[in-house]
C-alpha cells in the first residue's frame, strides 16, 4: 500500500492507487489494464481555502500523473447548507477557477459541476433504497450541522447518499479526501456492499487517498479550518489579505509576553509551518519559539510570507482565468459531456440489473 493510503474505514491494506488497475478498489467492475480511476468532489463555497488544499487539491494535482481522474464541483450537495441562489454561480465559478490554477490539467482530468449530470441523483435515489437510515444518524458530519437545529432538512440526512452516488457513477476505486470524510467513505463501502449483495457484483468499494497533514485546523486553532466557521485563508488571497488573516492566529495560549519560551508542537502556526516553510527554515523556528527570542508577530510574518510565495504563480493563473470566464465555461461544459457518457453507461446496467428495463425484458 502506498505511503499515506488508508481505506476508508482507516485499516491499513493495500489500495487502489498502487494496485495494478484490475485491483483498484476491490477489483470488481474495472476493466483490466484499465487506468484506476479517481473521483472526488468539492462543495463550492467559495474559493478554496488552506484546508481544502492540503486535505484535498494537493493530492488531486499529483494522482492526475498517474489516475483517470473526475473531480467535480458539488453544487447539489451545497444547496443542503442554504447557499443563496444569487451567489451560487459565481461560487462555482470561483472554485473552478481554485481547481485549475491549482493545477488541474483538463486535458487529462475531467472537472465538472455535479448538477450537469442528472444521473447522480438518479443514482442517490436508488442508493436510498438499500441504505439504513441508522447508518446516515451515525455520521459526525450530520450529527454536528444538525444539533441546534429545530427542522432538520431531510438533504442533511441524506447528503452521504448523494456522495456515494457520485464516486460509485463513475465506479471509481480511490477517492482523494481530508480526514474529515473518510466516515462518508465508509458509508459509501456500504452501500456498495449492500447494493452488489442484491443485484451482483458491479460497484467496486472505493479507499480513501487521504490529503498531506490530516485535519487542518483553522486559524482560531480549534476547529477544522472551515468557511462556516471563518477561520479559514483562502488559497487566491492576496498578500495583505493573507496577512490580516494569519495576523489573528491563535498560538501557544501560554506564550502570554512576546519572550516567553513557546511550544511549537502544540501551536497550530508551526504546523502551517510544517506545510509551507522552507524545510531548512523549520529548525530555526522552532528553536527561536522555544527559547523566546521570536515573538508571535514575526512568526507570524514569515509563515504570511510563505503563504504568498507558495500561492503566488496560482494566483497568477487565477487572475488569468478570471479575465476568462469563457475559457471556464468551456472547460465545465466539455467535462459536463464526458462525464454523462460514463454516468449513463452505470446507470444503464444498474436499471438493468434492478429489473427497471422493462422494455427490453417484455421481448
Ligand atoms: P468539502 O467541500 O467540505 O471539502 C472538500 C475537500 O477538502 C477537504 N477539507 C479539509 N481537509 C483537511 N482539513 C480541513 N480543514 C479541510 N476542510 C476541507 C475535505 O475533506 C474534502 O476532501 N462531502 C464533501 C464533498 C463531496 C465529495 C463527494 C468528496 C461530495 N461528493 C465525493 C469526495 C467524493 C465535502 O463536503 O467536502
């Protein structure tokens, strides 16, 4: 199994990423000497921020060398959370944008947005029929989004569905996430367990590619870095944005006067160090915040400077892309297309094999 691959439920054991293709998954429905495929998915709620990158983008860029790749701009899942209608275009055109100044190469990924293919929800209400909903009240995400909530919309419930429903469209063996999704994942192991025990082996069981650092903390140093919570840095900030962000982190809580001896290991500014810094910077940081003879502030400087030197030629794409929201448009729409040929060619066999093509079998 290849470094820094878990299956979804978090056991170690040999994935899809470095399984000879006909393994992808659990093997079943990929074709030999097949590329293994990849999908993933981000919800557009704006530009992309930090913690999208490490726990997501970062690897989506890598596993293009190597994978047939689908990632996907998941406006339907992002309705569940109330996104004005007015702001959701220009959303989805933002993160396509995040997508492909990243990096994202759409001559060999296909990226599109989630309501141009019908078939996932298709597929998600077929998923419904074989899903517990004792398996959907488990899942950490629901639980939290819904606990001060008086009406619970049934999406919320139901949203780990919908993400089955995308990855196993595309019948894909490996699906590149943050920590913060490998539960969904398992639930997805499930339903195709479940659904292939009722009608044949054809779903493969996807594992979890997980992103560089695990769960990425937000800048208030407790909570995953997140837009709900605004503790995020988005990836397109610009240099003084990124600095009156990472201005406000929260460090070492007991570092009280600017030389006092600080703990690197439990600061969360050392550990966006750790992801952006020159490695050969790293030691001097640390050293300098234990003995106290760098303050908070300039600590803070420098890993602002790290920030923008690391997003600097993104940004520099970004700005490109959004003088030519055509090109965009152009590149969803084509991606829109491939992606339907796939969906429709699952969702073909699954009518089949659920008795739904009544035409055909009448004679
Ligand atoms: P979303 O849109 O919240 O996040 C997109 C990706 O970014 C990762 N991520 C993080 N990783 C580490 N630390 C953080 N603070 C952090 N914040 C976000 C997420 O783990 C994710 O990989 N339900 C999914 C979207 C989705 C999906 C899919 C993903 C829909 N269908 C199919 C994979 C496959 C979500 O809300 O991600």
């Amino acid at each position: 199994m290849a470094e820094g691959q878990v299956r979804a439920d978090g056991a170690e054991g040999r994935g899809a990423a470095d399984a000879p293709a006909q393994e992808a998954g659990d093997g079943k429905g990929v074709a030999p000497g097949a590329v293994p495929r990849v999908f993933s998915g981000m919800q557009p709620s704006g530009e992309a921020h930090l913690g999208n990158y490490l726990g997501a983008l970062r690897r989506w860029v890598e596993l293009q060398e190597s994978h047939e790749c689908f990632f996907c701009i998941v406006d339907q899942h992002a309705i569940t959370g109330e996104i004005p209608a007015e702001e959701l275009p220009l959303r989805i055109l933002d993160l396509a944008i995040s997508f492909l100044a990243v990096g994202l190469d759409p001559e060999r990924s296909v990226i599109f947005v989630q309501s141009d293919v019908p078939e996932h929800t298709e597929l998600a209400w077929i998923f419904n029929a074989v899903t517990p909903v004792g398996s959907l009240e488990r899942m950490t995400q629901y639980k939290d989004k819904t606990a001060r909530m008086e009406s619970i919309p049934a999406g919320l419930l139901n949203y780990p569905i919908l993400q089955a429903a995308d990855i196993l469209l595309y019948r894909a063996g490996a699906v590149p996430v943050g920590e913060d999704q490998l539960q969904h994942l398992e639930l997805t192991r499930e339903i195709a367990r479940r659904w292939n025990g009722r009608y044949g082996d054809f779903f493969p069981e996807p594992v979890a590619i997980p992103g560089v650092g695990g769960r990425i903390l937000g800048l208030d140093g407790k909570a995953k870095m997140s837009k709900s919570v605004g503790n995020t840095v988005r990836i397109l900030a610009e240099p003084e944005e990124i600095w009156d962000r990472v201005r406000t982190a929260v460090t070492d809580p007991q570092r009280v006067r600017r030389d006092d001896p600080g703990r690197p290991e439990v600061c969360n500014v050392f550990t966006l160090h750790q992801h952006f810094t020159d490695p050969d910077h790293l030691d001097d940081i640390a050293g300098q915040c234990r003995a106290g003879t760098r303050g908070c502030v300039a600590c803070k400087r420098i890993l602002a400077d790290s920030i923008d030197e690391h997003f600097r030629e993104v940004r520099e794409r970004a700005a490109e892309l959004k003088a030519d929201p055509r090109r965009v448009r152009a590149i969803l729409e084509a991606g829109a297309e491939r992606a339907r040929g796939e969906a429709r060619a699952t969702i073909r066999e699954v009518r089949e094999r659920m008795g739904m093509d009544w035409r055909g079998a009448w004679g």
